[in-house]
C-alpha cells in the first residue's frame, strides 16, 4: 500500500500511462525505438535478429501493459485463480504467437515489410523456448493458451531453467546432445528482482514450546537459496486477458554468509556458494517417462514448490480472508507428480507457522489440490528415498509420516481385516531403502485426480490406484482427455488450410469453438475445395522437402506419401517397430519385379525425436534408423520408391513446420503404454490419417473421426498380460518377416551387426516386453492398406477432409472447460467491453 501513488498525482500518472501500439506506424515507432535505445542498434547496423528483438520488445511491451491491467482486474474481481505446477512448458516460439493474438500480424507484416524485412524470416529468428522434454510439458503450454483466451484467471509456475533439452545434432549416425543456452537473449521474459523468497533446505526439526504451553515442531539451521521470479505473458487469443508464467531462478540468498567469507578473504569459497546455489535452477532433466531418484531434481522441485507457495499464500493473505476460504481463492493442478511436495509444504505453512490445526490445514490442503497423472508404467512413478528426504527435508519426512499415519488409520477403520492393504496403500514402500511413493501422497493429498485419455483413467483405475478406489469410491477419479491449442496447432502451423477452412464454414470462429469444423463436411464431395485442400497438402510437403534437403542434403519427392514419426524415442513408443517394417519394405522392394515396382507408391520414412542421453537402446535406435537410411538412400536400384530420414533436433518450431506435411504418421506404442499422445490430434487436425494401435487417445480419434478415417492394428491392452505371460513361459514364436529382417541386420546389411545386437536380443531373446513381434504382421499388412489407398487420391482426401471436420472434441479449450468445471471450480472473468 505505502508503493502506491498519492491519489492527487494519479491524473497526471494516468495521463502518462503507456497504451501499446495500434498502429502500422505506432509498431514500427516502438520497433525502431527499440533497435536503436534497447539493443544499441541503427538503421546501418540491423540484421533479422535485430529486426526479431525490436519487434518482438515492442510486441512484449505490449503485452506487458495488458498483462497489468489483467492482474489488477483479477485482483480486484477477488474470485478463484488456478495455479498450474508444471516442471516443463515446452512453448516454442513466443513472437508469431503474440502477433496472432492480439490480432496484429498483419499490422507487423506491413510496418516490417516498409523497414524491409520479411515477417517469416524475422519469425524463424526466435530460439524455442524449451523447457520440457515431450507431451508433458507441450500440454502445459497449451492450456496456458487456452486458459488465458478463455479467460481464466490462471497462472503458471515453472523453473527458470538455464539450460532447456538439449540441442541434438546426428553425427556420423549417433545423437549427440548439446546444451541449449537459450537466455542470451529473451525479450519475452521480465524479470522481477523485487519478488523473490528464501528457500531452506537439510537443517534438523527440533521441539519448542510456545507462550500457550503448546508444543510446535521447528525446523532450523541448514541453508538458503534464493528464488527471484521471472514472469512471461501469457496472452489469450481475441481477447485482452494476458495471462502470467511465473519462472523461479535461484542464487545465493544475499547477504549473510558471502559477506563473512570476503571479510575472512574466502573470496573464492563465496563464489563456490553461489554457483551451487545457481546449479538447482541450471539444467532441465532430460528424461522422460523415467525416474531416476537425483537429488538434485528433488531439490529442484522442493524450491520451485517452496517458491511458488509462498508467492501464492502472500497474495492469499492480502484478501484478509480467514484460511478456510483459501481453496475458494485457490486451485493448483499438479501436472504429474513432480510437484507433490507442494501439498506438504501447504500442510507444513497451515500446521507450523500458521498455527492451524492439523484436521482444518488437511482439509484445505486436500480441497486446494488436483493431481494428473500421464503414467502407469512402473518404471516412471516416481518415488524418493526415505533417507534422501530425511536429509533434504526433515520437516517434510515427518509431515508425510503423519499424513501417512492418519491415511493409514482411516483405511484401518474401513475395511478392518485387511492387512495386505494397507501395506499396498502406505506412502511408504517397505523396501531397502524405504521409498516415499508420489503418485500415492498426490492422490491422498488431492480431490481429484485424473487420467489423460479415457483408456488411459481406466487403466489408472484398475492397475496402479485400484485400491484407492475402493478407500475413496471412484467419484475422486476422472478423466480429462487431451487436447492441443488450434490456434498454434492449425493456423500458425498451417496458415493456408486455416484459410481456406475459415473461407468455408464462414469465420475463423472455429479457432474459438473448434466443433464448428463439422460444417466442413458438406465439401467432402466438392471438386474445388479438393483441390485446393491437395494443394495445400502438397505445398506443406514441399516445404518439408526444403528442410531435409538444407539440413540432411536428402532430396525426397513431394509426390511421395510422406509417413511421419515423430516424437521422444522410447521402446514403449516402438520406433523399432517403423524402422523394422522400413527394413521389411526394402526387402520386399529388393525383391520385386520392374512390373510390380511400379505399382508401389513412393514413400518417404521420416523419423525425429530425441533420446534420454543415458537410454542406450533409444539411441541405438536413433543409429539403426540412420544406418538403413544410409544404405536405402543410396540405393540407385531403389530410387523414390523408399527414403528414410532422420530429422535433427526435433522441437516445437520444427513440430509446425513437419505436422502440416504428413500424408501419414505413426502411433503405434504397444497397448496401453502411451497415456494419451497429442501430436496424433495434431497430425489428423492437419489433414494427415494416422496408423495407430488401440492405445491412448487414438481410441477416442477414431470414435470421432469414424474407424474407415484411420488405420488401426495390433493387439489390444486387455491382452498385453498375457501375452507377456506367454513369452516369459516359453510359448514366444518370432514372426517370419521379421526373422528375414534380423537375418538382413545380422548380416551386416546396415553395417557393423554387432551395434544393433542388444536391440535384435530384446526381442528375440529377453521377451519382447514391447511386443514388437506380436503387432509385426498386423503392421505390415496394415502399411499395405495404406498404400493401397494412397492410390486413390480422392478418397483419401474425403478421408481427410471429414477427420479434419471431426476434431472439435480434441481442442485444449475443452478440456480447460472440463478441468475448470469438474476440478477447479472457477468462473473465467472476460475483460469488459
Ligand atoms: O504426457 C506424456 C505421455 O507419455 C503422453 O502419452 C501424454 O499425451 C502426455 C500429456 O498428457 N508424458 C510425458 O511427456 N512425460 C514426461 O515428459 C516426463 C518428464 C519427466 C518425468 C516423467 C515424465
């Protein structure tokens, strides 16, 4: 209050405030001022980059003033905000987005073009902003879209990570991982050295009495670091509401200690303490769907948790409202278990230092939280060790042990003769050393939890939280299936079909309300409209060509029908799979006649995606991909009858560009893996069909689109049990093609067989746990129905046309909707008119 201006001087402060441009020659004022002033730059000095960080500081400047008059609306309207924890938003490219929402791309194309730049080329200066490793961390960036133009009152916290996912670049055939310093330059940041908290961490929980004779639990000494909040805008499309993604950074808490250690002339020990303070925010961990207990990541979640509470918490208080209203000023969605501890520490805030009583704090705590999971495989749950966290976080450990403790009780009271469950239910995991499980204190600690596809919650339901319920009954379980922002995912990706699209159901309304797409299907038969769809499609691909042409000196027909995987390597998701079938195809190709040759469609096998540095078998996956593209790409014999290609370094800005030109891509994990997947929505929303397996959201895509829209195959997850089971015992037959492909493999056809051996061996001789064996027939003979649908072109695009017009279920605008009214209960607040 004291930090406010005195009411007679706010005429004059009102008077001065900044607007934002309007205008062509308003944007290009702001840009040029900010060449010139910003980036001491001039008009004989300013290439792309300096023309991307002028017009995007002007972009930013206004998004910063919209974001002030969000915050201030939202503050005083006093109504419920979502918190969305996320250790990951993978968002991409900020400026195309900016432009595209606050409706002023075609004003930035005009003032650029005068100054004479090009708006793509000023665009596609952006580094991604890459702080997530897959489906995960994109989702979060799509909701914070579709929150922030729904107009949600809703903020996002993260950390402020140096290093993003690593840059790959393919070597020789090999991954290599790069660091990826992506704050060089970040005009779209803002930092706030004003907000920032101390953190503590290790310490000892000791026992004091305060003046009423109570006896508190208190945890001291140890040490603290720093978290200084850095805020992005989040801005909403076709509305003012401008959103905030709050990034804690970490450094030495000031003060204290550095000074001593100058003083003592420990110069260099007080450097020592600062960078290892600044190591919790340093790198993102680069692993997905696995669990590897580092210490460091746990601290990593404690201080972003830690910090984001504390910021949460301090702007509950400013309400004067008493703390049993907090879950009606507060939802926080907890975006898998990584940010578990914050359920924890609210309990820790409301019992220690607030004084609340241990049922009042459990009950705000529990009403506060949601939990999603995006996992059932056991080898991503996570789980940290008893004497990790002991050391880490004393305070903590004791507090799980109550809630433990109580859960425990409560369970004993319900269903009294069952020892076995509550050894099946406790937090704590009876093994060498004990294990905190995460999954099991967010769903005790949340009222709602939830699935990502409707599979995918059964499969929740009845594998890793079936006894919870039958504690709870299943209403504290429900589904939320994915979705994917329209507004990135079809029209800045694929500017022409959004076009043509919008020229057909009347507005571009439909990026608002995406179920408007069915009116496309009255075209499905129009001649016209046909063709320009097939050439927007061709023209997608050849930008495509373009790119693996500059990047992997490659030159792929057009004309091909381009058949797309890409996403994180991992054996559950069977790139192997692909890549073995490609080997079967060129086989088959090899063997074939001129006569049949030329009944065969071309087709172009391309591949992306990064590997966990440490997961060996995906990247010898990544090789063999390579491997066989060496050889088929080189095979004069073979021609465009088949390319294989690896694309570098697959991200969100590349994602725009390879999903608009898929004829077909490949979902195809082994049944009941893959909790939801997102790019399949992506891939069908831009005119491509998908071949899939009965997993994740392909079911729900294919109850939309219609089961003649899509290509399934495989086996289905009720029977991957026991299947399993067959191999373990003995019953495990290698397929016969795929015995000619190893044969081809081990005889060197890709080099040096020795390097593929563990990868031919998981399956051949340690079980086939991914079941690739299983699903071969039905894939390559499903790939065979591809190809002879391809070659009816106008079938096919009726196919795509009516998938396309069926997509309004999977825009992330939906599911906002859902998770607002069955989990958050928030109202949105639209600016006024
Ligand atoms: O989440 C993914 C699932 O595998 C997809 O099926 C699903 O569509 C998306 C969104 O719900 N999970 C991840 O991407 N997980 C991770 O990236 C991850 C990261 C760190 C630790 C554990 C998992």
């Amino acid at each position: 209050v004291e930090s406010s201006i005195p009411e007679p001087q706010r005429d004059a402060w009102k008077k001065h405030s900044a607007q934002g441009f309007k205008t062509k020659e308003e944007f290009q004022d702001e840009t040029v001022r900010h060449i010139e002033t910003s980036l001491a730059r001039s008009l004989f000095n300013c290439d792309e980059l300096a023309a991307y960080s002028g017009a995007s500081l002007a972009f930013r400047d206004r998004l910063i003033i919209e974001w002030n008059k969000t915050q201030q609306r939202q503050t005083f309207a006093g109504q419920k905000r979502v918190y969305y924890f996320s250790l990951e938003f993978l968002m991409g490219r900020a400026l195309d987005n900016a432009m595209l929402n606050v409706g002023l791309k075609d004003v930035a194309r005009d003032g650029l073009s005068e100054l004479g730049f090009r708006i793509e080329d000023v665009i596609s200066q952006e580094h991604d902003a890459a702080l997530g490793n897959g489906g995960l961390g994109r989702l979060a960036a799509c909701f914070l879209d579709s929150m922030a133009t729904m107009n949600y009152p809703a903020w996002g916290y993260a950390l402020r990570y140096k290093y993003g996912i690593f840059k790959q670049e393919i070597v020789d055939g090999y991954q290599v991982e790069i660091p990826d310093y992506w704050l060089d330059f970040n005009p779209w940041e803002f930092p706030r050295h004003d907000i920032t908290v101390d953190i503590q961490f290790y310490g000892s929980v000791n026992k004091h009495q305060n003046e009423d004779g109570k006896t508190l639990s208190v945890w001291e000494g140890g040490e603290i670091v720093q978290a200084v909040a850095y805020d992005a805008p989040i801005p909403g499309y076709e509305t003012s509401t401008t959103n905030n993604l709050r990034l804690w950074s970490s450094k030495a808490s000031s003060g204290e200690f550095d000074f001593q250690k100058f003083n003592a002339g420990e110069y260099e020990g007080s450097v020592a303490d600062q960078q290892r303070a600044e190591t919790i925010s340093a790198v993102l961990y680069p692993n997905d769907n696995l669990d590897r207990g580092k210490e460091l990541r746990l601290k990593q979640q404690y201080f972003w948790c830690a910090a984001s509470l504390f910021d949460i918490v301090r702007r509950f208080k400013k309400t004067k409202k008493p703390w049993s209203a907090f879950p009606d000023q507060v939802a926080i969605q907890l975006n898998d278990t990584h940010p578990t501890l914050a359920i924890v520490e609210l309990q820790r805030i409301l019992i220690d230092l607030e004084g609340l009583e241990w049922d009042d704090a459990w009950h705000i705590v529990v009403n506060t939280f949601g939990y999603t999971n995006h996992t059932v495989m056991p080898e991503a749950l996570e789980k940290w060790s008893v004497p990790l966290l002991q050391h880490l976080l004393p305070r903590h450990l004791l507090i799980i042990y109550d809630i433990n403790m109580k859960f425990l009780q409560m369970v004993e009271k319900q269903f009294p003769k069952d020892r076995d469950l509550l050894g099946r239910v406790s937090i704590i995991e009876e093994s060498q050393p004990k294990m905190v499980r995460m999954a099991f204190l967010a769903t005790i600690g949340s009222h709602k939890v939830n699935g990502v596809a409707e599979l995918h919650s059964d499969l929740v339901k009845t594998t890793i939280l079936k006894d919870f319920v039958k504690i709870y009954g299943p209403d504290k379980f429900t589904n939320v299936t994915n979705g994917i922002t329209p507004r990135r995912w079809l029209h800045q990706a694929n500017p022409r079909l959004s076009e043509l699209i919008a020229s057909k159901v009347g507005s571009y309304e439909f990026l608002k309300d995406l179920t408007l797409l069915n009116k496309l299907e009255h075209y499905v038969d129009d001649k016209d409209f046909k063709k320009e769809w097939q050439d927007i499609k061709y023209a997608n691909k050849v930008r495509l060509a373009q790119h693996i042409m500059n990047t992997t000196g490659v030159k792929v027909n057009p004309k091909a029908l381009f058949d797309i995987q890409v996403k994180r390597i991992h054996e559950y998701k069977r790139q192997q799979l692909n890549i073995l079938g490609v080997i079967h195809r060129y086989l088959t190709i090899k063997a074939m006649s001129a006569e049949e040759r030329k009944k065969l469609a071309p087709r172009v096998s391309i591949f992306g995606g990064k590997a966990a540095p440490g997961y060996w078998m995906a990247k010898t996956i990544i090789h063999l991909v390579c491997s066989v593209g060496e050889v088929v790409n080189n095979d004069k014999d073979v021609g465009d009858l088949l390319k294989v290609i690896y694309i570098e370094d697959y991200n969100v800005s590349k994602a725009e560009i390879i999903t608009p030109a898929s004829d077909i891509s490949e979902h195809i994990s082994t049944a009941g893996t893959e909790a939801s997947g997102t790019s399949n929505m992506k891939f069908v929303l831009n005119g491509g069909l998908i071949i899939g397996t009965c997993d994740g959201a392909n079911i729900e895509i294919t109850r939309e689109i219609g089961e003649n829209n899509i290509f399934l195959f495989g086996n289905l997850a009720e029977d991957v049990e026991d299947l399993r089971h067959a191999h373990t015992y003995g019953k495990f037959q290698l397929d016969e093609d795929l015995k000619k492909v190893f044969d081809a493999i081990k005889g060197g056809l890709f080099g040096d067989a020795g390097h593929f051996s563990a990868l031919c061996n998981s399956i051949v001789d340690h079980g086939d746990y991914y079941l690739v064996s299983d699903d071969f027939n039905s894939y390559v003979k499903t790939h065979a129905l591809v190809d002879e649908a391809y070659k009816d072109q106008d079938e096919w695009v009726s196919k795509c046309i009516t998938s396309v017009s069926r997509m309004g279920f999977f825009s992330s605008d939906r599911c906002i909707q859902e998770y607002a009214d069955m989990i958050w209960n928030v109202e949105p607040l639209p600016p006024k008119p």
